[in-house]
C-alpha cells in the first residue's frame, strides 16, 4: 500500500510523535492516580525512563504504543510496506532496547508492566489490570 502522505509530509508527521504525556500515558496515570496510588515520572535515572514510577512499591509502568514497541499479534503493529529496511531496523531497535531495560529493571529489582495502547480500548480490563498489578505491590 502507498503511503498518503509525501515525503516531506511524512517527516512532518512522524516529527511531531511525542515520547512522554501521550493521551494514552495520561488515560493509565488518572487510573492509578484514581486507585490512590502516587507516583514520579519519567525517572531519568531508570532504564528505559518509565512513564510511571511507584518508588515505594519498586514498580514501574510503561505505556507503549502498538507500533512502536512492535506489539505481538496487534493490528496496529503492522509495519510499512514502504521504506521497509529502514522500519524494520528501527522497530526491531525498539523491541531490543525494551526487552534490554526491562531485564535491566528487573536486576534492579523493579517491578516493570507494560501497557499497550490498544488496552486502552477497555477500559474495565485495563483497571482490573492495574489494580491487580499495584496490590502485589
């Protein structure tokens, strides 16, 4: 399939992703936030600078979007059918560094969850999820 865009509009979209406050990073801190549980941001120092840090419950949460963090057996991870040895180097960049700093995380002795984006679509799953996840803590 060809892209919609040109190139020059395609760099332009691409260019304006944001890597932290995503609305999907928003809609899992108010669930949290919700749940009564407080929480730092985006910790430098971490591996992977996680989106939500529990410092004393030593867990951390990430937000990852489908495509970027190439999840397994989701739609929305399809990859391009254009320009596609520069996607696949990216994307499977992407999944090492992941699975590199949430070991790391774990060594740390972190708690690491990953949310997907596409969990965001049920919303009772997604707390039930989180709830569970935070009480073991």
């Amino acid at each position: 399939m060809a892209d919609v865009f040109t190139r020059k509009q395609r760099s332009r979209v691409m260019a304006a992703v944001k890597a932290e406050n995503t609305s999907p990073e928003r809609k899992v801190r108010s669930i949290v936030h919700r749940l009564g549980y407080r929480f730092s941001l985006h910790r430098k120092d971490l591996p992977g600078k996680p989106d939500i840090v529990l410092p004393r419950h030593r867990g951390v949460i990430f937000v990852h979007g489908c495509f970027w963090h190439q999840h397994p057996r989701c739609e929305a991870a399809a990859r391009p059918a254009t320009n596609t040895r520069y996607w696949t180097a990216k994307l499977d960049r992407n999944i090492a560094r992941d699975k590199r700093n949430l070991r790391t995380l774990r060594r740390m002795g972190w708690k690491p969850l990953v949310i997907w984006e596409c969990q965001l679509k049920k919303p009772a799953a997604l707390e039930a999820k989180l709830r569970g996840f935070l009480k073991k803590r």
